[in-house]
C-alpha cells in the first residue's frame, strides 16, 4: 500500500465521501495498514485530511472560481486532490507552494490517473499559487456568503444563527475550524494531577490544569500519538474533553448500589463512573458494537478497573428485557447529531441533515424510557448528548417529564464552582463549542422516592 502522505489523505477522503463513514474509523484502518514511514507523516496525513474537511466548502468556492470545469462534476479522486493541494496553499504556510503541488500531483500519479487528468490538477494549483499571495486576500469576504467563507453547511449556518444571532453564530463555526486541545483525565486514584503535570513538563510536553473540572489537564501543542504519552500504559489517564467529565458529575453524590452506563461506547465515562463511586459499587456498561465493546474492555483493563466495571455486549432494550435488576443511578449518554462537537469530528457537518435531528429524538426517547425502567425509587438518571441542538436535549426531555410523572428535573447538589454557570435556571447543563469546551447538554432527573 502507498506510504505517501498526500495519496493516503486523498485515499481517506474518496473513502469517507464514498461510504459516508465516520473518518477517523477510516483513517485509523487506513494508518494502521499503510504504516508511514515515521509519526510526521502521519500527522501530516491527519493534519490533510481534517483540515480539508474543516474548510471544505471554502476550498470548493476558490476552485471553483479559478476552474473552466465545474467542480461539482469533478470526479471523486480528482475533486479530493484538489482540495488537499489548495489546503496546503491557503493553510499550511511551512509547505513551499512548489512542493505542495508537487507532492499532490505524484500522488495523483501515484493512482495512476491519466495524464491529461494530472496535468489539469498540476495547472489549476499552479496557477491559483501564483496567486497564493492575494489568496484569501483577494476574495471579498463581504460578497462571499457567510456560511461559504466559514465551510458550513447553509442549513446549520442559519438555524444557528436564527437561534443565536448572526455574531454568536459566527463565533461558534470559527470555533469549529480550529483545531481543539488534547484534554486528559487524569486517574488521581494513581498520582495527583500537578505530578502528571510534572511528569509531561519533564518530557518536554506542555500541559496546564484544565479550567473546570479537578482532573482537567490540557496539552495545547501536543499532536502526538496518545499511547506515546507518559504513564499511558499503567493507566495514569483518559482522554476526555472538560464538558465530558462534567456530565459524569452529574449523577453525585454517588452512594452504594450499582450504576448503570447504558451508552457507554469506548468508555471515557464508564471508567470516570468506577473511579466516583464507594469502592463497594460497581458500574454495568453496556454496549451493543462489537469495536467499541472492545475498546471499552481495553480501557477499563489499562485503568485497572476491570474489577468494578461489569462490560456487557448488548443494547438497552435486550438488556432491559433480560435483567430484574434496579440501579441506584444509570446514565443515558444518548447517540446523537453530534452538532457540538464538530471541532474534534469535522466530517459530522457535511454527514448530517435537519431532518436527522427528528431521527434522533425518536431513538433518544425510546433510550429514555428503557432506562427509566431499570432506575430504583429515589435514584438519579442522567440524559447528555453531545449536541446543542434542542430537538435533541430540552425538547427530549420535556416530552419524557410529560410521560413520566415520577421524574422531576434536579440541579447537580455538588458541582465544580467555576461549571456553575453551565447549569441554568432549569437546571439544564449546556455548554456552547469555545476554546476551551465542546458542545454539551445534560439533564439530571430524580424518580420520586413513593
């Protein structure tokens, strides 16, 4: 298989347009056969493929502008290196223009495209890098659509602002075009967090203390591999946004009994669960596919907490029907649009559409009242989702409050004092995508105790 870097990031992107796949599931397969030559060329390839998803539709509208054929009849590989050749050229200032054309054209070779294909790829990067120096300069961003100039899709560009208004609008898809922080949890069962502060200092990596939550540690420069970091292995940490160790907070004060994570995908939450709970509670994580259950396994066995996480490979509703057990407080991290986290997932922007949010909360709903079930009289039941879209969060939860009288809406009794002002004053926590959080949304409900 290639080991080119350019050819392996047209390679994803043909494959994520192609299957509408979730790209990282597809770079990871893609990395992990091809093996490039050293960890560069990885980033390198990382760094294309989410950078030409993240300013896609700006990408199209400069080719466009300078190309006799229309790019929305362009061939899939053509289209792709395209975008990744005029990437480099608007956005990667330490590629040499030459090289970055260059290097796109041999990978376009390298597929063995015919030669009147490669040389009409070769002559429209090189004539838009002749311009390189009044690109974007030259385009008048006031003629040019907002939504356009900020690689959004119209729809999601307007409900925001509609809902935001046009400046809070355009601050949220800026936020998304840059690249998020790797944020860690740090086990502090194992070391306090100012010695894994230490620990990375001393390995050259820079790290300070996360802004909200007491196991919070950002690596604002580090693009590296996670298994590389130090204390990896003996499970010093979890990577794991601010907003996502929050919502695990949610369910406190946490007593004896078990829990339940009746989403619980690769684990982040699961295993923060086992860390908060007495030691003689244990937490029930389910998940029904076979990759993630692996993973999950993976985790909770490198954070040495396999004894108080019970994994099991099923979905909620076959649980549910299987088991006369009642939980002391269960968490319904429901899937979801993902609309709040588009700047660590680019590709989730061009993959959803509006009517997929009415999708979503029909299964969400169902998730609801399967886990509503399993709770036992005066226990928590938290519902989050990674989106800030309410057809998804208020609106789900006000049609379950209706359907379940039993269940009131609660504000988290003990919270980091700095996420306070995330909880409003119906107790929702809602989070909006910034510099430092992603975008959440959480509901703490209570089942009366008759």
């Amino acid at each position: 298989m290639q080991t080119n870097p350019r050819h392996l990031a047209i390679t994803i992107l043909c494959q994520r347009q192609e299957t509408g796949q979730a790209v990282d599931l597809i770079r990871d397969n893609i990395l992990n056969k091809a093996m490039p030559a050293n960890a560069k060329d990885s980033q390198l390839v990382t760094a294309l493929v989410y950078g030409v998803l993240r300013w896609q539709r700006y990408l199209d509208a400069i080719l466009q502008d300078f190309s006799s054929h229309p790019v929305s009849k362009m061939k899939n590989l053509t289209l792709q290196a395209l975008r990744v050749g005029l990437f480099q050229l608007c956005f990667m200032d330490r590629i040499p223009p030459s090289a970055a054309v260059n290097e796109t054209v041999k990978a376009l070779k390298e597929s063995r495209q015919p030669k009147w294909l490669t040389g009409f790829v070769n002559g429209l990067l090189r004539n838009i890098a002749r311009q390189a120096e009044t690109l974007p300069g030259s385009w008048d961003h006031k003629l040019m659509p907002t939504a356009v100039r900020l690689s959004h899709p119209d729809w999601l560009y307007q409900r925001w602002r509609a809902r935001y208004g046009e400046n809070e609008a355009i601050r949220i898809c800026t936020t998304n075009n840059h690249q998020a922080p790797l944020v860690l949890r740090v086990n502090t069962k194992l070391l306090p967090r100012e010695d894994f502060i230490q620990e990375l200092e001393k390995n050259g990596i820079a790290a300070r203390p996360g802004i909200y939550c007491p196991e919070a540690v950002v690596l604002p420069d580090y693009r590296g591999d996670i298994a590389g970091l130090p204390g990896y292995g003996r499970g010093t940490f979890m990577v794991q946004d601010e907003g996502a160790q929050l919502i695990s907070l949610l369910l406190g004060p946490f007593g004896p009994g078990k829990h339940l994570d009746a989403c619980a995908g690769l684990g982040g939450k699961t295993v923060h669960l086992a860390q908060l709970i007495p030691e003689d509670s244990q937490v029930v994580a389910i998940e029904p596919s076979p990759l993630r259950f692996k993973l999950l396994q993976e985790n909770a066995n490198r954070m040495g907490l396999a004894d108080r996480i019970i994994c099991r490979q099923t979905g909620l509703a076959d649980f549910q029907d299987k088991t006369d057990e009642n939980f002391a407080a269960i968490l319904v991290d429901a899937p979801c649009s993902g609309l709040g986290v588009i700047r660590r997932h680019p590709d989730i922007r061009w993959n959803r559409r509006p009517d997929d949010l009415q999708r979503y909360q029909a299964a969400q709903l169902a998730l609801l009242f399967q886990a509503a079930a399993l709770l036992a009289p005066g226990g928590v039941l938290v519902y989050a989702t990674c989106s800030i879209e309410p057809e998804e969060n208020e609106v789900v939860v006000a049609q379950f409050l209706a359907a379940q009288p039993q269940f009131a809406l609660s504000s988290p009794p003990f919270f980091p004092p700095a996420a306070q002002r995330f909880v409003n004053n119906k107790g929702f926590f809602q989070t909006r995508p910034d510099e430092t959080l992603d975008g959440f949304f959480a509901a703490r409900l209570v089942r009366s105790k008759g």
